[in-house]
C-alpha cells in the first residue's frame, strides 16, 4: 500500500506545484496540456481505487477448535455428554468418549437434531465419526456452516461506516 501512497502524494505535488509555480511552466506543451491534465487526473483516480482495494480487514470465523460446544451422544441406549470439536458436511470430531472404529451412535448437533452416524476412526481424545444425514439434516447443516453465525461473508453494506473506517486506516498507515 505504501508505494502506491507515495506515487499518489508524488502525483499530487507534481499538480500542486505545476498550478502554483511558474518555475516549471515552460509552456512548450501546447494542445498537449489537456491530454496530460486528462491522463493525471486518471492516474490520480486510478490510484485512488487501488488504495481503496489495499483496504481489507481481517476476518473473522467461527472455528470448532477454538468452541467446541458441548452434545449428547447415544452409544447402545446409554446417553454420554461430549465435545463436539468439529464438524463438515460429512464427518464430525468428539471429544471425550472412548469408541471403537465402526460403533453405530446417535448425535445430537444443534440446530440439526439427532444424527446417525459411524466411528470412522479412533483418536487419542476421541472419534471421527461418518455422518448419515437425511435430505433436511443435510440442509440444516450446510445453512449451519456457512450462512449463520460469523461466516466471512457480507449480508449488507453501509456506505458511511466503509467510507469512515476506509478514511481511518488511510490516516494510520
């Protein structure tokens, strides 16, 4: 971002300074005054919009890992309160229960109700477990994962407050 500030600020005293002072006036430019006028102020504005483009903030997302959130899951009948660390459109990571690869369970994922699903495999803390989601599970699942909670994604824009913190980030750069 800085080069692009510098070639703007050089830019802009190049302007000041050739409207200002007569000391690099050597009117040998003729007609041609207009055209470069023209092309400096489209570099000006070109720069401009590439300064604006270097203006992005992080983002910020929701991971399992840094919340798990707590669940119940049903292994042969019996209820068992678990960590639920993180989940995808097909697998999903508990914590805290000892199964063996191929255990059939039932999991309860909030938002999306009581799942059938498969230890795939053991971990030291836990299990990766195989989802079988129905049409509407599935569904819920995926309005779950990216279009609710802190998505990286933009549901609206205010003009005002870009334009503000846009200003804001320029001055402390």
């Amino acid at each position: 971002m800085r080069p692009f500030l510098v070639i703007l600020s050089l830019t802009l005293v190049g302007v000041v300074i050739g409207i200002m002072s007569d000391r690099f006036a050597f009117n040998e430019a003729g007609e041609g005054k207009a055209i470069i006028l023209f092309w400096t102020l489209y570099n000006l504005v070109t720069l401009v919009v590439t300064l604006l483009v270097c203006i992005e903030l992080p983002r910020v997302e929701h991971h399992f890992g840094d919340r798990p959130e707590r669940t119940l899951i049903s292994v042969g009948g019996k209820l068992t309160r678990v960590w639920l660390t993180d989940i995808t459109q097909e697998t999903a990571r508990i914590r805290g229960v000892d199964l063996s690869p191929g255990t059939e369970i039932v999991i309860n994922i909030r938002k999306i109700g009581e799942v059938q699903a498969y230890v795939l495999e053991k971990t030291s803390d836990g299990a990766r477990l195989s989802l079988e989601l129905d049409p509407q599970q599935y569904d819920a699942l995926l309005r779950r994962l990216y279009s609710e909670g802190d998505v990286p994604s933009v549901t609206k824009t205010r003009v005002g407050a870009l334009a503000r913190d846009a200003i804001g980030r320029l001055m402390s750069t």
